[in-house]
C-alpha cells in the first residue's frame, strides 16, 4: 500500500433514488413535484448574456426575496445548492465537537454521510414502533441535534411544540430542522428563530417549489449562526449559486398563487390516495409530506418494488433494517397514482395476496 492511500478521506456515498433514463416512465421515488415550475420561471432564464459576469456572491436578491417572503432579516438567511448543500455547510461549520450529533435511527439517509464525511461523532436514537420520535432521547449531552420535521421517509410531522422542547432542552447545542417538506402539511419551527438563537430552520425548493434540477435551498437562523455558515461556505467556494438559480429562485418565490395552488393539488391527490390505499390492504401514518411511506398486510416491499419496476413504475425501496417492509411512494399527478393502483390490485390479485 502507497503512503497516500492511508490519507484518502474515504465515505461511503449517499444513494440517491433512481434516474431512469428512459422518460416513458411513472417517477414516484425521489419525490419530485409532478409539476412544472412556475411560468414565471421560464421568463427568468431568459437572462443569458448576463452570465457572462460571475454571480452575486452574497445572492443578495434571492436572500432578499425570500427573508421578505418569511418577513425575516436578510442577515438571518442563507442560501445553497439545494438544502443538500446547505446541510453540508451546517454539518461542517458547527459539528466540531466531541460529543455526538443525534438524529433518529430512521431519518434522510444523508446525515450519517455527512457526518462520517467530516469525522463527526454521532449517534441514532431509534424511533419508537410507531416512527415517532423520542424526545426525550435527546436530553443528554450532545455535539448537536438534527430533526426532519415531517420525517424522511416516514413522512410523520411533530408540532412546533415538540420541537420546541427540544430545542428548549438542548440551549448549549446547534438544533437543526430540516423541513424539506413543511409545506405540505407540518407546523414550522421558524417562529422559534426570534425566541431561540441555537436553532436553524433549513427549507428546499426541490420538491414544493418544483424546482430540484435547480439546486436551491436555504436555511433561516440567528445571524451569528448565518454569519459563521456564510463564513465556511465563503472559504470553500464564494459563487456556488448561479445567476440562473438566483433569478429562477426570486421567479418562483414571487409567484406565490401558483405555489399554493398546486402545494393543495398534491395534497388532495395524497388524500384520495391514501384512502385507496388503505382499502388494497396497506398501511401507514396519515402523510405531512408529498409521499407515503406504506407497507401492506401480506405482500412484500421488494417484491411490490421489483414488479412495479418492470411496469416501468418506480417508487422508493430501502433494504434497511426496521424499514424493509415498507415503500415510499411519492405523490405524483391524480393520472400517475391511478396508474400505479390499477398496477397494485393487478400484483395483489394475480400474486393471490
Ligand atoms: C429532498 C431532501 C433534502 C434535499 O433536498 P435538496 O434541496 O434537493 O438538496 C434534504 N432533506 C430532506 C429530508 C429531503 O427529503
């Protein structure tokens, strides 16, 4: 073995769902918005001889856009690519500790990427039979907390109360709530932010705002906090949001009929669905997000999975442990999950299940 083989920093990737190439496929399984992106969105990128200049570095205009839009002080915001990126950089500026950071066993499978990524000790308190989590559990002393509310891919949301406990609990530690998908049915903790200086509320464009090929997310916090991200994301890479994404991003905040139209319309179809469903036989928590995360009473996951692939259907399956009976289904369009049911009582008649 080579000297320089024993330095390599090594990690064990995150997997992301599958991007199948062919577009003649039904897409449930990385939680995508079935929806395009507002109108005014297209209009933004128009804007191509400017992208001849370097981007703002302090993306001053989406920042803005969006402290006016949560009625924050811009020094309270940051922006990054994707929430993925702005996870990474919260990961890396306040995770220095000795003591472990605490997430639920079942959680974004992200975290415990990160943290191995960046040596930082952790640990996973489980999650009780129900996937709730426990909040006691995290009453113990702590490099730092990180909480999905609604849960990934349980799909459960805790109220602000909940979190507030936590977070009221836990003053000496960075909490961090990752609220991917807050807009389709979960209590924010953002109010918090004025009463708590050691919380961060970490919101996504990717999958309310239809806009994941984008990459922009962005976090909400004390502005000491946002200084010392903004400070390790500046040492590291100071344009890592492009003009477009920034004019794409201002698009989309702007126009805010369009989002909550079509935010209600996958969660009516989640509605509909989840009664569906429930008469085939699955079960699972009412959903807060925009997908379920289901098992049913005698069919398999991996064999639901594997059988609605070659239909050219694909959902999210996790051979992990506690969690490899069950499928996340992302909520697609009333067409899509129609598709998906007829495929369903198809497998569960011919499979005598
Ligand atoms: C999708 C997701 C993210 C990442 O979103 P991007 O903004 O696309 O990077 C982060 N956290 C959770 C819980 C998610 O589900």
């Amino acid at each position: 073995m080579k000297a320089w083989e024993a330095n390599i920093r090594r990690v064990t990737p995150y997997v992301p769902g599958e991007q199948p190439k062919s577009k003649d496929v039904i897409k449930l399984n990385t939680n995508e918005n079935p929806y395009p992106p507002s109108p005014r969105v297209k209009e933004a990128l128009l804007n191509v001889d400017e992208l001849r200049k370097y981007p703002d570095p302090n993306v001053y205009d989406l920042r803005k856009a969006l402290a006016d839009y949560h009625k924050i002080d811009i020094n309270r915001m940051f922006v990054g690519v994707g929430s993925d990126d702005v996870l990474a950089n919260i990961f890396i500026t306040f995770f220095n500790g000795d003591k472990p950071v605490l997430f639920p066993d079942i959680t974004y499978s992200f975290y415990d990427v990160w943290a191995s990524l960046y040596n930082i000790p952790f640990e996973q308190p489980k999650l009780d039979d129900n996937f709730r989590i426990v909040k006691e559990d995290y009453y113990k002393p702590n490099g730092g907390i990180v909480i999905a509310n609604p849960n990934a891919p349980t799909a459960i949301a805790e109220p602000m109360s909940f979190i507030e406990d936590i977070v009221k609990n836990n003053q000496e530690s960075v909490v961090v709530v990752d609220e991917a998908y807050v807009d389709f049915g979960g209590e924010s903790a953002l109010p918090l932010i004025d009463k708590y200086d050691n919380l961060l509320v970490v919101r996504t464009f990717s999958k309310s705002r239809s806009l994941a090929g984008m990459r922009i997310g962005y976090v909400m916090g004390h502005e000491d906090l946002i200084a010392a991200l903004n400070d390790v994301k500046q040492s590291i890479n100071s344009y890592t949001m492009t003009r477009a994404s920034i004019d794409v991003g201002v698009a989309s905040v702007l126009d805010d009929d369009y989002f909550r139209e079509y935010v209600a319309k996958i969660v009516s179809t989640r509605e509909a669905f989840s009664k569906e469903m429930r008469e085939l036989g699955f079960t699972f928590a009412d959903s807060s997000a925009n997908f379920i995360f289901a098992k049913h009473n005698k069919a398999k996951a991996a064999d639901i999975y594997n059988a609605a692939k070659d239909k050219g259907i694909f959902v999210r399956y996790f051979n992990k442990p506690r969690i490899d009976n069950y499928l996340r289904i992302t909520i697609g369009t009333d067409e899509e999950m129609d598709k998906f049911l007829a495929f369903l009582k198809e497998f569960l008649t011919t499979s005598g299940c």
